[in-house]
C-alpha cells in the first residue's frame, strides 16, 4: 500500500479515521501492542509471586551515618513477613543489639520483577545495608507493558486503540514501533533524571526542596504504557489537532486541546505535586510527551530502528532504494524523495495537485 493510499490521506481535512482497515493478512503494530500489554496482565495474574527491594529505612543516628558504614561489618537477619511485605533487619556485628536500618521487599509477579522500571535498578544504586544493584537496560522497555490494575490498563489501552492506528498509518508500521518505544524510553529517561537529581540534591543539600525534581525512593517503581501514549496523543496532535474527542466520553474538544492540557496537568503536577500525587508517573508522561512532540515532526529519524523491516515500511529509505533501482527515470525518484521530505516537514495538508499525483504514481511502481 502506497502513502498515498493510506486511509488518514482519504479523509477530510482535520477528520482522519480512528482505526485503519486494514487490507491483507496479519495484525497491525498498534494491534499486536494492546495484545501483549492486555497479555501480560493476564499471565501476571497467574504467576507464583517473589519479592522486590522497595525501601531501606536507617533508624535513628545512622540515618545521617549511612555513608559511613561498612558492608562487610553489617548482618541481615532472616526477612520476617509484614502484611504483603517483607522486612529484615539489618544490625551491627560488633553490637547485635544495634539495628543499623531494615530492608523492606515488596511481594509482586514473578514478570513484574524482571521488567519494572526504578532509577536504582536502570542506574546505579548501593546501599552498605543491602548491595549494589544497576545497569539493568532493559527494563527500559519492559516496563511499557505492565499495569498496576485493571483500570491502569484500561486507560491505556484505550487512548492507543483510538489514536495509536492513526499514527501508525501517518507513520508505517515499523517507523511506528520505532516512535512508542522511543516515547516510552523517553518517559524513562524523564523519571530517571528527575529522580536521580532530586536524590543527589537531598544528599548534597540536605533534602532542599527544588520544585520539578523527584524526590521519592529510587528503588519505587515505574511501570506503564502511559509515556508511550502520551506520545502517541502528541503525535495525533499534531496529523489532526481539529478532530473531535470527547474528554471522559462527554466533553467535546478537539484532540489538540486534549493532548496539550493533559501535558499541562503532568507538568503542574510535577512542579507542585505533594504527597500522595504521582509526579512519577507525570514526570515519565512528560517525558513521553516530548519524544512524541520531536518525532512525528522529524520522522526521519526513526529510520535508524529495526532496518531489517525495512521493506514492510513504503516511506523508509530501504524501500525507496530498492524502488529506486527498479525505476528507470532517476529524476522521479529524487521527486519522490523531495516530496517526502516535505511531508515530514510540513504535513500533508501542504502538498499540492501535482505532487499528489507523483506520490500516487510513485508508490505503484
């Protein structure tokens, strides 16, 4: 199928179709994507639990002594069960009457502790009560397909249901793949600056509040497909800002208004969210939100992600090479190029009659 047959280049301008049809065999991308989020939440359910580190609490003086203790001078003794918790606590060899500080450990999915998302477990993070741990890449994806709850999940799956087809058609599949990914890292990427910088301004500067840094444990985590979709809500943002959505399935407003107010809601919040709000999640929304606002406007490059694909996407530039060599005129193809660029540049809305027609022409070849 060639761009110019793509169901978003057929609608009136500002009213592009929701949800593709889809011609041949085979899921699209946005499809396989609600799967496999609405799937892992399922297997979860069914999956024998294990135990994650959440926090390290240091009792009384050694609280400001943390530092300054030795790993292999401290015992932790057998994790005592705590509700749906574990604690250990963790004591002095030379004094066992002395509790330095307590590991507490979270009981969750088997699938949850390999793939969530904490600035400890994606960077660096040691504590002489507990260990090192870090460097754990990929949970930079993994994260995107996990759901705290039903309703987490929902949420979710329904802002890429209504929006994610749309962009993949703008797109094609494997440049679309590339972008949610990418958001999704990005929204990490957000958690984790914010995160890491408000716990080393808490070490340096004492706990100095600075609005817009995150200042809750680093080992506290993040999941959800939440920074993904806020891309995707950029995107569509951006292809039909005009398109009508209703706001909890009641309030009319155009999908720009959407889009940008919800951006505005996670900024406001991470800026003066106190406690019991989740700037976490807002950070990584914003996070999310960015990537989508520089990608769906420099599609281009995207094309560096799964070139293996190449051929599934009509627009990338393996396809248009392999176009290329089978086309005779050379000068049609740098037409075509041009042509694409400017697309990518300024939408579709600002091609005219004549470069309609190449396109259409082009994409039969």
């Amino acid at each position: 199928m060639g761009i110019y047959d793509r169901e978003y280049y057929k609608q009136q301008p500002g009213r592009p179709t929701m949800m593709p049809r889809r011609s041949g065999v085979g899921w699209s991308v946005n499809t396989w994507l609600i799967v496999l989020c609405c799937a892992v939440f399922v297997i979860n359910g069914f999956l024998p639990k294990s135990y994650i580190h959440v926090e390290t609490d240091y009792q009384g003086e050694w609280k400001q002594k943390e530092f300054q203790l030795d790993s292999d001078r401290l015992t932790k003794l057998p994790v005592q069960a705590e509700g749906n918790m574990l604690v250990q606590p963790v004591i002095l060899d030379k004094d066992p009457t002395q509790v330095v500080a307590v590991n507490y450990y979270s009981r969750v999915p088997i699938l949850f502790k390999w793939m969530y998302f904490s600035t400890s477990r994606a960077l660096f993070y040691y504590s002489p009560s507990y260990g090192a741990v870090g460097f754990e890449f990929w949970r930079f994806i993994g994260f995107q397909f996990l759901h705290a709850n039903l309703m987490h999940l929902l949420f979710n799956m329904i802002g890429l249901y209504f929006f994610g087809s749309m962009i993949e058609q703008y797109l094609g599949s494997k440049r679309y793949l590339a972008f949610y990914l990418l958001c999704g890292i990005c929204g990490a990427l957000m958690y984790l600056l914010l995160n890491a910088a408000g716990y080393a301004s808490t070490i340096v500067l004492g706990g100095v509040d600075i609005p817009g840094l995150l200042f809750n444990n680093p080992n506290v985590p993040l999941i959800g497909a939440s920074a993904g979709v806020f891309g995707v809500l950029m995107a569509g943002a951006f292809i039909a800002p005009r398109t009508k959505v209703l706001l909890f399935f009641i309030i009319p407003m155009p999908l720009s208004w959407l889009a940008y107010g919800l951006v505005g809601v996670a900024l406001l919040t991470v800026l003066v969210g106190g406690e019991g709000s989740n700037a976490g999640g807002e950070a990584a929304h914003l996070g999310g939100a960015i990537a989508g606002f520089y990608f769906i406007r420099r599609p281009h490059h995207l094309h560096g992600f799964f070139d293996l694909m190449g051929r599934v996407d009509p627009t990338s530039r393996s396809n248009k090479a392999r176009k290329a060599r089978r086309n005779s005129d050379p000068g049609t193809q740098a037409k075509v190029d041009r042509i694409l660029d400017k697309i990518s540049r300024q939408g579709l809305q600002s091609l005219s009659e004549k470069e309609k027609r190449i396109l259409k022409e082009a994409s039969r070849t």
